[in-house]
C-alpha cells in the first residue's frame, strides 16, 4: 500500500511539472503557422486564417470525386463517370487542391515536414465522409516503389492517414499492395502520360476475396494511380474499392 500510495505521489508531482514545461516550452518556442508562419494556436498548426483557407468539396461526383455544379441531385456523377466504366466504386476528397493546402502538401512531400501530416490528416478525419467507412476491411495508403521510399525516407500517404484510421478504427494494410517499378513523378506528366506511367505499376500479394478496400493517396488528379491501384486489387478478388484522397485538383 506504501508502494502504492509514492507511485501514486509521484504521478501527481510529474503532471505540474510536464505542464509546467509545456507552458515553458510554448512561451520560449510559442507554435506557429506551418503556412504563413505567423502565430498559431497551442498543437494546431495552422492559424486561423490559413484553417480558414482550405476550401471543403461539398458536392462533388462520387465517382471521381471532381466540383459539381449547382443545381444537380446529391450523389449525381458527371458526365464522364456517366460514360465511362471505373475500378472505383466510389471516391471522395476533402478540400480543393489549392493554397494553402497545396503548399503545405508540397512541403510534406518534398521537405519532410512529417508535422504537416498530423495536422492535416487530423483535418482530413474531421471531415464528414460521405464513403462507407464502416464497411471497409482494409485502408491501404498508396505505396512507394522502394527506391523512392529510401530516397523520402517515408509514405506521405500513409502519414496523412493515419489519423482517419485511428479516428474510424480502420487496419492499415501495407503489405497487400506493393510499387513494383519506379515510375515518373505524375506531376510532371499529362493525363494520358499519367495513365501509361502507372500501367501495371502494381503487384497484389494477398487474395482479397469480396473484402472492401479503400485506397488512400495525398492528391487525385487525373485518377490515374488510384485507378491503376484499383485494377490490381480487382485482379486479385476485391468486391468493393473505395478511393479518398486528401485533395482533389480540379
């Protein structure tokens, strides 16, 4: 009970003190703004002003995940889903691929700022999701080839969610689906480029006999990876396949 009794003592002396260094820290390093760099709120990252400028896609197609106009029925597909045949069930997106969220992604993606994925994968899990997540057997992230893998020194997409994955207990598969062949940055690519760079990039290691699996990247674009992704798992027995991304570039 003695034992006990100075455990519990010291519990209690070490939580003032952690706070007391957290409120230390936070005056001599006060947070700041990983867009602006300006003044930001204690753990958020961004502040108010650039939390204000990500721009949400409320409506948008649920087959490709592009801006849709005024006017149209809610879950209504544009015209190109209409016409053509997807691997992609559904796909959503959260926010305009524009500044600030643009800059900061590029600044995850080619700086290394792993913060910037914990802000805004929290964001992105935040959001109200009109996919099927409670349905969903596995979430894979996107994967790198390995040589680019060893040259970032991490996943940006497995980074951005993991958040969502906590938020909506979803198990995170990085062993289902591998980059076989290092491919071009897409970015630098035109749509029709962007489909032939990805063309049997990918290689399915497990059986996924009717499982539901969402596939998860930093930014839709054209749809290409996603789809390339999406046609292997198909190949390999998945019923249902999901796509999110943080950002859509429309």
């Amino acid at each position: 009970d003695s034992a006990a009794k100075n455990a519990a003592d010291g519990q209690g002396c070490q939580l003032p003190f952690d706070r007391l260094l957290d409120s230390l820290l936070s005056t001599l390093l006060p947070p700041h703004c990983a867009s602006c760099l300006g003044p930001a709120p204690q753990r958020a990252m961004l502040c108010a002003a650039c939390a204000a400028g990500l721009r949400p896609l409320h409506r948008s197609c649920p087959g490709c995940a592009l801006p849709l106009p005024e006017g149209l029925p809610p879950l209504s597909r544009c015209g190109v889903c209409q016409r053509q045949a997807s691997p992609v069930e559904a796909a959503w997106a959260a926010y305009r691929y524009v500044d600030p969220l643009a800059k900061l992604l590029l600044n995850l993606k080619f700086h290394g700022d792993l913060a910037v994925a914990a802000t805004l994968g929290r964001y992105l899990a935040e959001q109200s999701c009109p996919l099927d997540l409670g349905s969903v057997d596995y979430l894979i992230p996107a994967p790198l080839h390995h040589s680019r893998l060893r040259q970032r020194g991490f996943n940006q997409a497995l980074e951005l969610c993991r958040p969502l994955a906590r938020r909506h207990h979803l198990e995170i598969r990085q062993d289902v689906l591998l980059r076989s062949r290092a491919t071009q940055e897409q970015s630098r690519l035109d749509a029709r480029q962007r489909r032939r760079n990805v063309r049997k990039a990918f290689v399915c290691r497990s059986r996924l006999d009717g499982e539901h699996v969402l596939l998860f990247d930093d930014v839709m674009t054209t749809g290409a990876t996603l789809h390339a992704m999406a046609r292997t798992l198909k190949a390999a027995g998945a019923g249902h396949i999901s796509a999110m991304a943080v950002a859509r570039a429309c």
